[in-house]
C-alpha cells in the first residue's frame, strides 16, 4: 500500500524523497500508523482500519492533482504547534520559524534572562494569515501582549481559531497596512539613492524613501497617545508577480495570491510601508524584523539604513539564502 501510493505521488510529477514523505505522513493522520506500520502494509485488514482506506485514497487522489497535503489535512506544525489550514492563509514554512526563533533569541538577549516572562512587553505582528507567528511568540512569552493584524477576513477567522486551539491570547485586529501606513507622518522625506549595493537596482515609483531627520523634533500625532510595541514583526506579501513561473504548481494555484505578490515596479512596497509605520509604532529602540524576498536582501538593508534605522543586520536561512532582516529604531532620528 505505501509502495503503491508513493508510486503514484511520484507518477504525478512529486519527487521521490517528497513523495515518500507525504505518503507517511497521509498515512500516519488518516490511518493512525506508525512508520513501521505503515511501510509494512501491503493490503488485507488492515488497509479497512476504522473505515478510512476510503479516505486515504481520496486525500492521495487530491495531493496528486496538486493540492498541497497541508490543506487536505486541514493542519500544519510550525514551532511545535499544530495550526489549523485552508486555501484562505498561507501555509507555514520552515523559514517563518527560524524568523520566530531569531525574536524570540532578540527578546531573551534584551531581558537578559533564559526564560522570560515578559510581562508589559508589547509585540505585533503584521500580516498574520494562520497566526503562526503571533500565536508562536504568544506560547514562548506567555505574560507578554501580543497583537496581530490581517486585511482578509477569512485569515483572521483561522487565526483566532488556531489561537483557542493552542491556549494562547491574542489581540486580532483587521487592518490594512497600507491604509495605516498613509496615516503615519511620513510626508517629510529626502532623496537617497535608488540603487541599492551588490548591483540590486530597486525602483520607487516617486523616486523617494521617506527619511529621518535627527533635527526634526515635532512630535507626531500618529498614535502618540498610544503605548507602543518593543517589536513589530512581519512576514509580508514579497514574491514578485513576474516570478509566478517559477513558483510551484500546487503553491500557485492554491495559496492566496494576495499575501502572496507584491508587484514588480514596488518590489519593496510593504517593506517600506511596514517600516514607515513601525517608526511610529515602536518604542525607542525597539525592534523590527521582516521575512524577505532572498533577491533583495541588500535593498532591504539599505533602505531600513536611509529611514534611520540602526545595526541593520541580514540574516539568511537554513538553505543559505538571504531571507530575514532585524533592525532597531534609533533614538535619534525620528520622522
């Protein structure tokens, strides 16, 4: 029975490490089998086991046609946590938790403690699709307050559901970014370069990047009168619509092409509006980190630096590939 649904993954286009992988798992959700059980399944009794060989075949048949196995499990793990999933909100990956596990690393550092509490510290997440990242930081900071915003309905739904399923509090908002962005006070801004280092030649469509200016003293209105946050964290919309040809099938036609794209003249469009924003959100010296696009590593840097955002540091992934940012509001330049 495995051999024979392996065999068909791989028939499907599915590599045969990928393959092997996905029929165990299938096999361990829907049949309840160990590994040992279920590479010893060759056909009988034990394929009828609570009724549920039907099933299998038909979450086998769906898998094949390209559905990613996270939704037709319904499931996904990330830190740990078992998070409920549907076409509405991405799928966790693997990357997003070594972004957790860098916060959490940043936090434990600041506090200068192993296990913090944590209480009165304030964090937010932007862009939550499942809640993975908040409801993470949520379980390893129990006494700390944490908030997540989403646009879409339907992701805030999964997150609140994943939250009560993994006994934490969260602070769901919806909100646009964008929107919240434009309320901010960052009409004031002074040209920088648009070339970026290492040959990463961004475009801004007004030629800009809103700035700081260490002899601007005016206090904003934006949110002054609100406690602010000792992190902000996002994980936002950065492939590039001209890079859906190279995108997996099953990704391209079944996770939500909004917290997906960002389009190719703006390649920094919810970077930059994220960062204009935290400007305002974040307390002196707090902390602001970003998943990215591996493309634009050196562009991110660079323009977190001309906003005024200090010990701006890259950080690349398990596969070697530039993926996450951390940066520090200063203290001096505000805008």
């Amino acid at each position: 029975m495995f051999r024979r649904i392996k065999n068909q993954l791989v028939e499907s286009g599915m590599d045969g490490g990928e393959a092997k992988a996905v029929t165990l798992l299938l096999m361990e959700k829907l049949m309840g089998w160990s590994v040992a059980e279920a590479l010893m399944a060759t056909g009988g009794e034990e394929q009828t086991r609570d009724g549920k060989a039907q099933e299998l075949m038909a979450a086998v048949a769906r898998v094949a046609k390209g559905e990613p196995v996270q939704y037709v499990l319904g499931e996904a793990e990330f830190c740990g946590l078992k998070l409920h999933v549907e076409p509405g909100v991405l799928i966790p990956r693997s990357e997003t938790e070594e972004l957790v596990e860098w916060v959490a690393d940043e936090i434990r550092k600041t506090t200068h403690q192993e296990e913090p509490t944590n209480e009165g510290r304030r964090m937010l997440d932007i862009g939550t699709g499942s809640g993975c990242i908040a409801i993470a930081l949520a379980k390893l900071f129990p006494k700390a307050e944490v908030e997540a915003w989403d646009v879409s309905e339907a992701a805030l739904r999964i997150a609140k559901e994943n939250g009560k399923r993994n006994g934490v509090e969260v602070k769901w908002r919806k909100k646009d970014v964008l929107e919240e962005a434009s309320k901010a006070p960052h009409n004031r801004t002074r040209r920088v370069r648009r070339a970026a280092p290492d040959g990463y030649d961004v475009p801004h469509p007004t030629g800009t990047v809103s700035g700081c200016r260490a002899d601007d003293s005016t206090a904003s209105p934006f949110i002054e009168s609100e406690e602010k946050y000792s992190v902000v964290v996002s994980n936002p919309p950065y492939i590039c619509e001209s890079e859906a040809d190279e995108m997996e099938r099953n990704v391209l036609e079944h996770e939500p092409r909004v917290a997906l794209f960002v389009p190719d003249n703006d390649p920094l469009l919810f970077y930059r509006k994220i960062a204009e924003l935290a400007h305002e959100l974040l307390e002196d010296d707090g902390l602001l980190f970003f998943e990215i696009n591996r493309r634009f590593g050196p562009s991110v840097v660079a323009m977190l630096s001309a906003m005024g955002y200090r010990d701006v540091e890259l950080r690349q992934d398990m596969y070697g590939n530039d993926r996450m940012v951390k940066a520090i509001k200063s203290i001096k330049n505000r805008y």
